[in-house]
C-alpha cells in the first residue's frame, strides 16, 4: 500500500472509533514485516483513563495476532483539520518503538495536509530495556 492508500485506510478505520466522550475520532493502519495489514480506532470509557488510543489498538491487534515487527504505521485524526492536531501521543509512540515501527504516517481530516516521520524523529532517545542509553 502506498501512503494515500494508507492513508484512506486509517481514516476508514476511524469511522468505528468509539469516542463519545471527547468526539475525536481517530484510525490507525498497520504495516507489518510480512506484508499483513491490521487497522485500529480509538476505543474510550466512562472512566478515562481505560481509554484506547486508535494507534495501539491497530498495534496490539497486530501482535496478538502473532506479529512482532511492525514497518509503517498511519494515523489519520479525522476530526482534525489541521495535521498538526494528529500527531500520535507519547504513549502510542513507546508502543510503536516496542514492535519496532520505522515510518509514520500522518493525517487529519480529508484534505488536510499528510506528513511522513521516522519514529526516531518522533521519539528520540527512547527507552528500550537493557540498551545503552543513546
Ligand atoms: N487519541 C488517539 O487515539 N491517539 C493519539 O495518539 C492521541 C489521542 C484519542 C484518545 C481519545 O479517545 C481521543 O483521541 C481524545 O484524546
């Protein structure tokens, strides 16, 4: 799948978010090592914190499938205008180091602007267990 193709896809995901608290819906795609592809959306709760957000829902239903390595991940926030209101939180981004995400992906709304990062630019000096710290 090329980016705009991935692009559709997280945004099509985000229309299952279930968000009736904050009325932001977010869909996240997945690309794994082997080709296989896993969507997510935005899963919240009455008491907040048991929330989900759409990038480790697409990254946990990966796993729990058997993936362990992950290449690409888009967001696409779909009640964001601007593409600087999707960017993915800080715990999504330790999720995505952990199964190894290189490249993403992101968007708002249909139109808005997509912008593509490393994982190292979003997340530099990250935690990883045992490592030397870089
Ligand atoms: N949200 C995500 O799904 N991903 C992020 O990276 C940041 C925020 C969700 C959580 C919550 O359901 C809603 O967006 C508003 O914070």
């Amino acid at each position: 799948m090329n980016r705009d193709e991935l692009v559709a896809a997280a945004r099509d995901a985000a229309n299952n978010a279930y968000s009736p608290y904050s009325s932001f819906r977010v869909g996240a795609v997945v690309v794994a090592d082997d080709g296989r592809v896993y969507t997510g959306a935005n899963i919240e709760n009455a008491a907040y914190p048991s929330s989900n957000c759409g990038e480790a829902t697409a990254i946990h239903t990966a796993v729990a499938d058997g993936v362990r390595k992950i290449d690409t991940l888009a967001v696409a926030c779909i009640d964001a205008q601007d593409v600087r209101g999707a960017y993915p939180c800080g715990r999504c981004r330790q999720i995505m180091a952990e199964f190894g995400v290189e490249e993403v992906i992101v968007a708002g709304a249909e139109g808005s602007e997509i912008r593509e990062h490393t994982l190292d630019e979003l997340l530099p000096h990250r935690f990883t267990f045992g490592a030397a710290a870089g």
